[in-house]
C-alpha cells in the first residue's frame, strides 16, 4: 500500500507541469515530507464550469482518504486511502469514482517499511524506504475523488457543507520497490493525463490500460532515517540516508 509519500512543489509549479487553467493562488498546503492519512494534498482533476459547460482542468487541495457520499462519517476515510487495482472497478465504494471522477496526486516519491529485527527484544522494529523515480521528476499517482455531504451543515450551498476526498490506486509491486513491500502505487504517464481525467471517458478496460508503473519502474529504493515513522515529524532530513549498519535513530 501506500500510506505515506513525499509532496514538496509547489502549486504554481504543479499547474506548470500539468496544465492547469484554473487554481487558486490563495489556497495553500505547505511542503511536506510525511503527507499522512487525512492530511490534505494537491490534486489534479477535470470538472465542467458551473456556467459555460467548459471542461476545465483544476488543481485543489482534496482529504487524503475517500469517503463515499452515502457515507455517515468523514472518519471512513481514513481506512480508504488505497483503492486495489484488481477491484477498483467493481467496489461500490469506488466504481462509480472510476468511471466519473479520477484525479491525479502529485508526489516527489513515497514510503514503504520493511520489518527489522531489533536485538534484545522479540517485537520487530520497521526500516523506511524512500522509493522515487530515478530521474527525479514528478509522480503522478492515480487517484479517484469523492464529495461527501456534511449533515450537520444545514445549508447545502454554505462551503463547509461539502468535503472532497481522495484515494489513490495500487498494485503488486514490481522490480526494486516489490523488494521492499508487495503493494505500490500506480501512475499515469503524462501522454495518457486527458485520458485519465476527462469525465466523459468513461470505459473501465480502457481506462485500466492507462495505469502505469511510476516512472516506468526505473525507481530508486533507499533506506531513510526512521524519524519518519511518527507522522508528527517533517522536514527534509526524513530523507537521510540511514546509517550503512542500520536504521537512524528517530
């Protein structure tokens, strides 16, 4: 799975890099080095304008974590981060999301665990690993969007009524990330980026061929400090190079 990853550029380079026409300048999300569960991150999407029908391609702040809409709490989302590849079109709590609602989630790399043996003690400590494409360029993972219908936000047109979600897709994980851990995330390679985010392309199979592996499997895997197992730290030395001998300390 992917429970952690790496989202520092910021939104002006971000709608550089995927085209984007509309954003606002006034929405921020500071660069993080340990974007988390619930946390709110930069999504790339396509929605029509409310007055001229025009496909527009946007770039928002969405909650990390889907919450279908027939949900009864935001809290569900926290368990809906990933969404498997292999029945991402059939669960009802992403099919609908699949045909009609897909975005992107911008990502300078992600973070997977491996179980370490910890001397003098029989519970298992965990080694991070920063897995990022080799090339240094941008990941852009595969995500669905949701909006969720606050109930106890009376007014339907007042803002805070309305919250939108994402997750992101994943697969078995290959080459030098499946050393790490079975599962990794999916992306979307920027000539397939008007497939995946217009609405109106709606064909599960087709839609299924688009999902790539990041950078086309030319990934590099290294073992990071472990400060980032607390989702209370961030910064950038979460990406030091563990120690030769073993994990840093965190």
């Amino acid at each position: 799975m992917c429970g952690r990853f790496v989202a520092t550029r910021s939104p002006k380079d971000l709608a550089g890099l995927f085209h984007v026409s509309r954003w606002d300048p006034e929405e921020v999300l500071a660069p993080s080095w340990n974007v988390a569960p619930t946390d709110d991150v930069w999504a790339v999407l396509e929605r029509a304008d409310r007055e001229t029908g025009e496909l527009l391609r946007q770039l928002r702040p969405l909650r990390w974590g889907l919450v279908p809409s027939w949900a009864k709490s935001l809290n569900s989302g926290a368990k809906m981060i990933n969404a498997r590849v292999e029945t991402v079109h059939e669960k009802p709590a992403y099919r609908r999301a699949f045909t009609r609602r897909r975005c992107l989630v911008p990502a300078d790399g992600f973070f997977e665990w491996q179980p370490l043996p910890v001397p003098g003690t029989a519970k298992p400590g965990k080694q991070p690993y920063f897995i990022s494409p080799e090339d240094g360029q941008v990941m852009a993972m595969a995500g669905l969007y949701e909006f969720w219908r606050d109930p106890a936000v009376a007014a339907e047109d007042d803002p805070a009524a309305w919250r939108t979600t994402c997750t992101i897709i994943t697969t078995e994980a290959t080459d030098a990330a499946g050393q790490v851990h079975p599962r990794m995330p999916l992306a979307i390679t920027p000539a397939h980026y008007e497939q995946w985010l217009d609405p109106t392309h709606q064909d599960p199979d087709e839609l299924r061929a688009l999902l790539t592996t990041p950078a086309d499997g030319h990934l590099d895997v290294r073992a990071v400090s472990t400060a980032v197992n607390s989702v209370r730290n961030n910064g950038p030395h979460l990406l030091d190079a563990a120690p030769p001998s073993g994990p840093a300390s965190g």
